[in-house]
C-alpha cells in the first residue's frame, strides 16, 4: 500500500512596524571614545535641540521618553508631539534645557539618553510606527570648569597700584614740604 | 676801471643773449606759439579684489533622505569699484576633511555700493553630509584682471541627523507547506539610511504568530541578508532582540552615504500539523537601529 502524506498550506503575515518617513536631526556632539559629549558649566543652562521629521503623508504622533537619572534636564517634555507632514530640517525644535548644580566637580560626567517612539502605539508589546524605530540615544553630560573671569582681578591689581603710587607720590611731596619748611622756612625773632 | 664795467656789461650781455638763443632754439623743436603738444602716458595698476567679510551659517540641519539648501552671504570689495568684479565667478564651496565638497550653484549680487558687492550664494548639501564642528566656507570671486580673492576663515556645524526608513510594513508567506523549513517570504524589508550617522546595532525582536489556537513559535522564524537560503539563517527569539547582524550577510547600516540599504530576508520553519488559515504574529515586530 502507498503511503499518502497530507500537506497543510497556511499564510502567515507579519506585521513589521508601519513604514514611515520619519527620522530626527539633533545638536552636533562632538565624540570621544564613541561617546557623545555635551560639555557644559555648572550652574549655567545649556540647551540641547531634537528636530523631528516627518517626510510622510501622514502626522505623526511621537513621544520622548527621557532616562535622566541626574534630573540634568531642567524643562517639562510634552507628553507626546503631533508632527505634521512634510516636516523637514529644523521645522519643529524640541528644547532640553539641561543644567547641573554650581559646585559640581570639573569632570563629572552624567549620562542622559532619550528615546522617540510613537505615542499612538503600544510601546509595551512593541509596535512603534516612528523610524528609526524605538530610536535610542545617549549623550554624556560633562561637567566643564568655570572659564575664570579675571578681568577683575586685574581691576584690583590696576586699583592697588595706582593708589601705591598716589601714597608714594604724597609720600615724597609731603617730605620735601616739610624739609623745605624745615631748611628755608621764615622764622620771626622777637626781640 | 670804467674800461672793466663796460667788459663786465658786454660780457653779461653777451651771456644772456647766448641762453636765449639756446631757450629760443630749443622751443622751436617742441612749440609752436604758447601752446605745446606731447604725449603723457599714465599706467594704472590693477587693483586686486578681497573678500573681507563671509556671514556667519547657524548650525545647519539637514533633511532626512533629501537635499538642504544653505545660504551664504559674503563681501566682495574692488578698489576698482564694484564693476570690475565679475559677479559669475563668485562662488562659496562648502568642504570637510573626508567630504565631498558642495559647491554653490547660483550666486545673486544682492547689494552694490561704490566698491563692494555683497553675494548671497546657495549650496545644495546631502542627507548624508557628516555631522560635525568643522565645515570650513571658501567664498571666492575674481574680478576683471582674473585676480582671485578668496576667504576661507569661516567654518560651520552640521548638526547629527537620524533618519531610518523601511520600504515595507508587512511580511508575508502566501502560501507555506507545513512540515517543509527554510521558507522564504514573498518580499523582504529595505531598511535604509536617510541620514548622516552609522550605526552598530540591527536588533530584531520576533513573536510568536498563531490562528486558533495553533502557534508557530517566533523561533520558527529566521533572517538573512541574502535571498534563497536554507541554512545559517538567524533565528528569532520570542519578545527578545536578537542581534541581526551576528548573521555574516546582514552587515546592518555601519555607514552613511546616498545609497546605504539593508535588506532582510524572512524565513520560517513551517511546523507539522498546523491548521488550514492566518496566522498572525501576536505584537509587530521591531527593527531596533542603534
């Protein structure tokens, strides 16, 4: 007897996450060891721009999920941001003030890393529309010395000078006054 | 002694008649009446033209996958005067070490005064021009003589763009035998880079598909860089990334420029005894570029 094998055809669909024009631009960091850098003054604001866009013809509905540990970022994100089509370059600038308290050490470095998902989606099971999908980014915050503002200084040095020289000048004047009192001054003989 | 005057007399006068006629010859050469005629040659020196002033670019960001129009603004000065400039040669190129140099394709004299032409230039830069501090701006222009004056002092940034796009959304086996493996989808995913960074990481992160109750396991699912293959594929791991790029044909976008493409191709391990119908992953999966 001939053996029969029985085949099942099944279609399988997977769907990937929706395709889309979109991307961001972001502040230029310059790189050390394959990190990125932002170097900033303690107690200073410095501000770090994220440019979404959306070159679809669709809007597009994104959020910024911000990983802050140091709470460097100073300013409230909006819960989520409605990029309108064909939004190009630096048409729509989202604003990270970050800032680390006066006194911190020259040096000290403070990771922040944010990512761009679609608020429209369910993150949890992963379905994220916006491209690069669940973008991911880390830059290290790097605290810089005070650039030291010694025109004051010099001001101070300018000031003592001046007033040695004036004290010295006085000095001398008053001395030749006296002695001149002294040597040629007019005395009345009473007799 | 009357006798010594009237020599001393002649002699003078004789003196001075000797010079006239000398001045009265030698002006009959040149003159005639009161009015004399010659030729005065006076040769001007060209001047060369300077560029003294380039205005300064903010940080440019560029537009994913597409070209960017930068302006830029500069000074020319001709002691000459503005005229002997020539307005077509004035040019900015826009260059970084390692880069291709963008080149302004219309300059438009937008302001003349006595001697200065202000030049308002535009360049085209690319999606994929490299991030960084360092773009340097040459503005250049000749004048009439074919003397170049250029300014090459002002430099710029291009700030990092992130820009990743996929061709498609939806994978597909219309139809897969069960029991067979290595079965490749009907299309593949393009993943593009439309900006200027590169990256490291092509995480994929798969899920089980099912239909009623019947599961085919998300580790039933591999990619590969290459088309028609059936074996050393990477397999997907249920809700975990998995590193596409541990698979030899899948490089992943390390680089940026006009063209860099991945592109993914899908396989599945088609279980036995499967049911006739969809089956539908349970979350969609995600391309992680990092």
């Amino acid at each position: 007897m001939k053996n029969i094998k029985l085949f099942t055809i099944v279609v399988i669909t997977l769907f990937m996450a929706n395709m889309v024009y979109a991307g961001f631009a972001s502040t230029y960091l310059p790189k050390e060891d394959g990190k990125l850098i932002l170097e900033i003054e303690p107690g200073v604001v410095s501000d770090y721009f994220i440019y979404p866009q959306n070159l679809g013809e669709e809007k597009q509905l994104i959020k910024i999920v911000l990983n802050d540990p140091n709470n460097t970022v100073q300013n409230l994100l909006e819960e989520s941001y409605e990029i309108m089509p064909d939004t190009q370059s630096d048409e729509f600038p989202i604003k990270l003030e970050i800032k680390v308290p006066r006194g911190t050490l020259a040096g000290t470095s403070f990771p922040v890393s944010y990512e761009i998902l679609t608020a429209e989606g369910d993150v949890e099971k992963g379905l994220v529309s916006f491209s690069p999908i669940g973008f991911e980014k880390t830059f290290y915050i790097r605290v810089k010395e005070l650039e030291k503002n010694n025109s004051l200084l010099y001001w101070i040095i300018g000031v003592i000078i001046v007033l040695v020289i004036i004290i010295f000048i006085s000095y001398i004047i008053i001395k030749k006054k006296s002695k001149k009192e002294t040597n040629g001054g007019t005395y009345e003989i009473s007799q | 002694m009357k006798k010594n005057i009237n020599k001393k007399v002649i002699s003078s006068g004789l003196f001075v008649c000797l010079l006239l006629s000398v001045f009265s010859f030698a002006s009959a050469i040149d003159c005639s009446g009161e009015e004399c005629s010659g030729t005065i040659s006076l040769t001007l020196g060209n001047s060369a033209p300077t560029v003294p002033h380039v205005g300064s670019v903010s940080e440019v960001i560029l537009t994913g996958g597409t070209t960017k129009t930068i302006y830029v603004v500069f000074n020319a000065s001709d002691s000459n005067g503005y005229l002997d400039l020539d307005h077509g040669t004035a040019s900015v190129t826009l260059f970084k070490s390692g880069e291709t140099n963008r080149t302004s394709s219309v300059c438009v004299a937008q302001e003349n005064t006595t001697k200065q032409t202000v030049f308002n230039c535009s360049i085209e830069m690319e999606f994929y021009d490299s991030a960084g501090a360092d773009w340097g701006i040459d503005a250049t222009v000749d004048d009439d003589a074919a003397e170049t004056a250029k300014n090459d002092t002002e430099v710029f940034t291009v700030a990092s763009l992130d820009f990743v796009t996929q061709d498609v959304s939806v994978i597909t086996w219309a139809s897969v035998i069960t029991g067979t493996n290595d079965n490749e989808a009907d299309n593949s995913i393009i993943i593009t880079n439309g900006g200027n960074n590169d990256y490291t990481v092509l995480n994929l992160t798969g899920y089980d598909a099912t239909y009623s109750g019947n599961v085919i396991n998300a580790e039933n699912f591999s990619v590969d860089g290459l088309t028609g293959q059936s074996a050393d594929q990477t397999y997907m791991v249920n809700d975990t990334a998995v590193d596409a790029t541990a698979n030899a044909d899948l490089v992943g976008l390390t680089t940026h420029g006009a063209a860099v493409t991945e592109e993914i191709f899908f396989y599945v391990d088609a279980p036995d005894a499967l049911l006739v119908g969809e089956y539908v992953q349970d979350s969609s999966w995600v391309i992680k570029i990092a």
